[in-house]
C-alpha cells in the first residue's frame, strides 16, 4: 500500500470520530484531498509563532493559508484560523466562504471557531483534539462542538483527529 493510500485511509478511520449530529454540527464525510490539506496546515504550523496553522480551501484549490502569528505581530487574535481567514478577504468577499473547508492543525479555540460560524465556512477539518492540546499549552476548554451546538444560525460539518499525531509532535 502507498503513502497516499495509507493517509487517505487513515483518513477515513479518523474522520468516523466526527462530531455527530448531537449539535448543529453534520457528520463530515472524507475527501481525497483532506490528508494533503492537513499536511499543508501542519507545515504552516511549523512556521508559527506556536504550533497552529490552517488553511481555507474549496475543493482542490487551496485559497488561502494562516499560522498563528501572535508574537510577530503584538495581537492576541492572531490565531492562525483567524490569519487564514483575513488572508481569503484579501482577495474574496465574505459571501466567498460558503462552500469553503477550513483546515486546522488544532481544535480551534472558541474565539476561532466562532469567526469561522461567522463566516459562514462549511466545513471544519482539524487534526489535534482539544483534549490532546489542553495538556501542552494554556486553553479556553471549550471544544468546537459546543460553540457549534450554541449558534443555531449556522450548519457546518466538523471532522477531527485527521493526522493529529503529526500536530501533536509539533508540542514536543
């Protein structure tokens, strides 16, 4: 079996984690492309002020790419969600976010994930469970499923645990 084969399939196994329909939150399906992008997030991540990155793509097209910037640039919000998504409006109206996936090295943060319910995105992928995080660094607990279960205006497919070893060896 190849590389590509391997993730892709791991893929699978690990997206069955999803969050379930106990919440506003749809069960996610796996795309072929959703290992690639992952590796893509966590390569920005590497690049970090700390180990967060993310991208925002629409099907095999990556639009636009964040990594958490908050020493560089003196500002707190400078998670590397919210850089991803202030890199798209660079180039895209906010209307643009609908049908877009965003990828994330980590379970984003509340302030994150409610920017990403904001806008409108259709799909969270993240590796890192927040579980896993919250023994590394300091964090707001309050996983992505419960922001998602508390705005009843939005509807987004959330996946986790895609690669999250990898993300993970990021802390160490």
């Amino acid at each position: 079996m190849d590389r590509r084969s391997l993730l892709t399939g791991g893929a699978a196994l690990l997206v069955a984690r999803s969050i379930t329909s106990e919440s506003h939150a749809q069960p996610s399906q796996t795309f072929p492309q959703d290992s690639e992008f992952m590796e893509l997030a966590i390569n920005q991540a590497k690049e970090g002020d700390a180990p967060f990155g993310a991208l925002i793509a629409r099907g095999d097209k990556v639009l636009a790419l964040g990594r958490d910037n908050t020493k560089r640039s003196h500002d707190p919000t400078a998670h590397a969600e919210m850089m991803a998504i202030r890199a798209f409006l660079q180039g895209h109206e906010p209307t643009d976010f609908q049908g877009t996936t965003i990828y994330s090295s980590c379970e984003p943060c509340v302030m994150c994930m409610g920017a990403i319910l904001w806008c409108g995105i259709s799909r969270l992928v993240y590796a890192a469970p927040m579980e896993k995080v919250v023994t590394k660094i300091g964090w707001i607990e309050v996983p992505s499923r419960d922001v998602v279960g508390k705005a009843s205006f939005a509807k987004i497919d959330v996946a986790g645990g895609l690669l999250a070893g990898n993300a993970m060896r990021l802390f160490e």
